[in-house]
C-alpha cells in the first residue's frame, strides 16, 4: 500500500491544528507529512523544531520538489482559492479550510478545477465530526425526530478572537465568515436541505471601539428548501472573562421531538486561581481570572509511552479524514467511492448563504433569495 504524502500552507493558528493532525496520521504510520509553507520564517523555525518536516516560503518551489498527493491550506480566508487552484491544476488533492472561499465564483472555479483534473476538494467543516452532532444527525436520519420544522444556533466567541488571533486579517473577516459558514453547513448537513433565502442583520460598537473595523455580532434567518427555517446569532466580542473562548450551540426541533447539544458546557467546569493552559483556545486568557469550561472533545493531548504526543478530539479527526481520503484515492480508490465529506460544494452552499447574509444586511434585513448551482 503506498503512503501518502502531504504538505500545509499557512501553519499558525489552526494551521498548527493541520501540522498536529498530519504529524499523527503519519506517527500512526498512515502517510507522510513532507512539507510546510508559509510566508513567516518564525513560523517555519518554530514549526521545523516541533515536527520536523521540510518547510518553504514559495508554494511552488514546495510543489516541485515535494510532489505531495494532498495539500491542506490553512492561510487567510481570501487566499484560499489562488493556493487551491495552483495545488488542483497538477492534479493534487486539496483540503482547504472554511470557507471555501468569499465569493461565490471563486468556490465555482475551484469546484471546476478539482472536477477539470480529477481531484478531492475537500472543506474542513470540522462542526460535523463533533460527536454530538453525529448523534444528533443520526438521530434526524433515523426519523427520531420526525420531519425538522425550526430550529436555532448560536457560535459566539471571546473578543480575544479578532482582537488576538487575527491580527493580519481581522478587518476583512466578521462573526459571519469566521463563525457563520460553521454554522450554516452543520445546519444544512443535519437538516439536509439547501437554503433558499436568508435575511440577516448586524450589531456594531465594540470591536470599533477598540479599532477593529467590523462587526460585533450578525443575526441571521435561514429558510431552507424543506419548508424548515433556522435562527443564527453569531458574534465574536464576548468579554474575556467568559468561561470558554466559545459560546455555541444548536437546537433542533421536529414533528417527533427535539434536541439541544450545548457545545460550551459539556458538564465539566472549573476555576484556578492562575492561568486555565492545556485546553487549547484558553491560553491566551488575559485576564489572570480562570472559570473554564473544557471542551476536550474538540482537542485532547496525551503522551505515549515514548513521550510522544499524540492528538486527538473532532479537530484532528476532520483533518484526518481528508488524509484518509488521499490515502484511498492514491491507492487507487476513486472520488465517487468515497464516503460523506464536506464537498467543495458544501463549502460553495455555505460561502453563497454568507454572501446573501451580508447582501440582507446591506438591504437593511430584506429577504435575499439565493441562486441554484
Ligand atoms: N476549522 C476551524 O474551526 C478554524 C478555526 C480557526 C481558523 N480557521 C480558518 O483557518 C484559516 C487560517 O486561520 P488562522 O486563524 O490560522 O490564521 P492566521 O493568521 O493565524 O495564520 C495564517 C497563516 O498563513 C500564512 N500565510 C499568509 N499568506 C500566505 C501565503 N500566500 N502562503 C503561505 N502562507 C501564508 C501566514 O503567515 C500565517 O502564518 C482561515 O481560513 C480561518 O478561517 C478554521
């Protein structure tokens, strides 16, 4: 059986996710984490030490003399398709972060280019291997909840996020594409319906307050093609006391019943008198003050006998699945064989929904239809 072998572009943040996902797959002796690019040589330096692989400032040069089967992109929201396309016109796989990208023609063009050479594009819509969702979506797929007629969803972060996290790029993103294109795919993946119209509005004040020119919060209406309709409140200026650096949760309700999966308290909760550590997302906690909620099901640390880490939690397994997916199509496997995955046009379905929430907000909250495809 022949191994694969796969690179990252873009290894900061949750590129750092991907480096720690490829780097198990590859310790569990699945394939090969080869490469990494990124444009930071801090970056490089830092992650050379902790993983070892080759790393590189031009996409290009990696792609000659790596020759990897798959790529995983974890850049800016608004580079992700460039990098795609180059990686898809010869002919390799692709994994690119949500969204997709933030036009609708660019996640055209990259649907056409992944179909045009015969490739895997694949979203990292990681809300869908969170266990509870699983459940729950089994659970609408078995007809436990009977036909689902509303519902709502919330995703609300820590002001760290834009104030901290994305320092490069925060002015061209909003709570709507960094935390609404979760949403909106593990809606329309639960309920299984594509959406047909949406109205939205949004708050502004804080983050302005402090210089960062976006929104604070946007408010969303989903009517989907089933006759269901869904509510969305994301927002990303929560104060920095808040237990968890999010705040999300769905509610689903049907003919037959409902459910709730709160995904912030998962019935674990605690205070330290220093720095909370460990659970990723808590670290940067400015505060000194320490009441957390872990969600350890998104990402957990272990060691192994060697003292080797080993990762796991939803947030490593969407990474991995992709890998899995190089690993049957470089085996000979084909794209139609494939189980579920978040499709490149799963990711365009959530990139045209964000883009008409922000068309509604525009139109002071009006009704925005949306496209076919
Ligand atoms: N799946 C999730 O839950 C999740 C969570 C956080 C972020 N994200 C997504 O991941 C992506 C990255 O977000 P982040 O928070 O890690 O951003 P970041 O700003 O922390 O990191 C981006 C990295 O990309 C590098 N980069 C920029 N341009 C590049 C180029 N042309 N070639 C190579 N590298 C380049 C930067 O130097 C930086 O190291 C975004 O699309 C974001 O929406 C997804």
């Amino acid at each position: 059986m022949s191994q694969p072998k796969l690179a990252v572009v873009g290894g900061r943040t949750w590129g750092h996710m991907h480096l720690r996902a490829l780097s198990q797959f590859a310790r569990d002796g699945h394939g090969e984490l080869a490469a990494l690019v990124d444009l930071d040589t801090d970056i490089l330096e830092q992650r050379a030490v902790e993983f070892g692989m080759a790393t590189y400032s031009d996409l290009e040069a990696m792609l000659d003399e790596v020759q990897p089967d798959g790529v995983t992109i974890a850049t800016p929201d608004h580079l992700h398709r460039d990098i795609a396309v180059t990686c898809l016109e010869r002919g390799i796989h692709v994994l690119v972060e949500k969204p997709m990208d933030v036009t609708v023609d660019g996640c055209r063009q990259m649907i056409r280019s992944a179909d045009d050479n015969g490739c895997l594009l694949q979203v990292d819509f990681m809300k869908r291997k969170d266990p509870y969702h699983v459940d729950l979506e089994q659970r609408i797929r078995n007809g436990q909840l009977g036909d689902v007629q509303y519902g709502y969803s919330w995703m609300e972060d820590r002001i760290e996020v834009p104030r901290d996290w994305l320092p490069a790029w925060v002015s061209s993103s909003d709570p709507a594409w960094f935390l609404g294109v979760h949403v909106f795919d593990l809606i329309r993946w639960l309920v299984r319906s594509d959406v047909t119209a949406v109205s939205a509005s949004a708050s502004t004040g804080k983050l302005v307050s402090i210089g960062i020119d976006t929104y604070d919060a946007v408010q969303v209406k989903l009517v989907f093609d089933s006759g269901a309709s869904f509510a969305v409140d994301v927002a990303w200026h929560l104060p920095d006391a808040n237990e968890a650096v999010v705040n999300q949760g769905v509610k689903v309700v049907g003919k037959e019943g409902w459910m709730i999966v709160d995904s912030q308290d998962r019935g674990a909760r605690g205070c330290l008198s220093g720095p909370v550590g460990a659970a990723v997302g808590t670290e940067s906690r400015s505060d000194g003050a320490s009441m957390f909620t872990p969600n350890l099901g998104l990402f957990l640390q272990r060691t192994d006998l060697w003292n080797n880490p080993v990762y796991a939690g939803y947030g490593i397994e969407s990474i991995q699945d992709f890998a899995f997916n190089v690993s049957f199509l470089t085996n000979g496997g084909a794209i139609d064989e494939l189980g579920s995955y978040p499709s490149g046009r799963d990711g365009l379905e959530a990139t045209k929904i964000t883009t008409a929430v922000h068309d509604s907000i525009e139109q002071g909250g009006a009704l925005v239809h949306l496209e076919r495809d």
